[in-house]
C-alpha cells in the first residue's frame, strides 16, 4: 500500500466497486495464516447471503467483541484461496500509526446489504 493519492478515476469506475455493508456472524482463529489473522463470516443480506473472509485485525479486536459488529466489504471482487481458506470479500479498514488495521464501520445499524454511495 502507499500514502500517495491514487490517479483520478470516473464516477463509473467507482460504481464498479460494490462496497457492502454486513454483520458479523462468526470470527475463528486462522492459525495457518503468515500474520496474525481470523477467519470471518459476514452477513450481507438476503441477495447477497453470508461470505467468508480472512483479516488480519487481532491487534485491536478480540473474537468475542467481533460477533454482531458491522463491517463494509467490497463484495464483488473474485474470491482469493488465503491458506486453506477461499476468502470471498474484501474486509476493509484504515492503518493506525503502527500499520495495524482498524475496520471500516457503521456507527447506527444498518440493514445488512446496503450499498455505499
């Protein structure tokens, strides 16, 4: 990743990018991963239903407090294989100052599927 701005893009290509919101439904160990990391399933509706993901969020979130927390995801990306696991969304989040991954929320709830714009 870099600080620098990205290049200009059109408003079309970031409809291209479908960012979802979703729940929290399961957060496990990823003990195979290279980094620190868990294995997430997050609902994002009924059209779109519950995706796996893997993230490498243990810094600053613990299993427990994960479950029932709402995310955004960029839902539309092809799955990747991460170790054993096939992750189907990107989870998304800003660095802190130590690089670590703080994620991308709601602050109210919000029905799970809802596009950003």
């Amino acid at each position: 990743m870099t600080d620098t701005p990205a290049q200009p893009l059109s408003f079309d290509d970031f409809l291209k990018v479908d960012i979802r919101v979703g729940t929290i439904v399961s957060a496990d160990e990823f003990p195979e991963a290279r980094k620190p990391a868990y294995v997430l399933q997050i609902d994002f509706g009924e059209e779109i239903g519950i995706k796996k993901t893997s993230a490498q969020i243990t810094r600053h979130y613990d299993r427990d407090g994960l479950v029932g927390r709402q995310v955004a995801a960029v839902v539309n990306f092809p799955p990747r294989q991460i170790g054993p696991h096939m992750s189907e969304v990107l989870t998304l989040g800003f660095p802190d100052d130590d690089g670590e991954v703080v994620m991308i929320g709601t602050d109210r709830p919000v029905p799970n599927g809802g596009r950003l714009y």
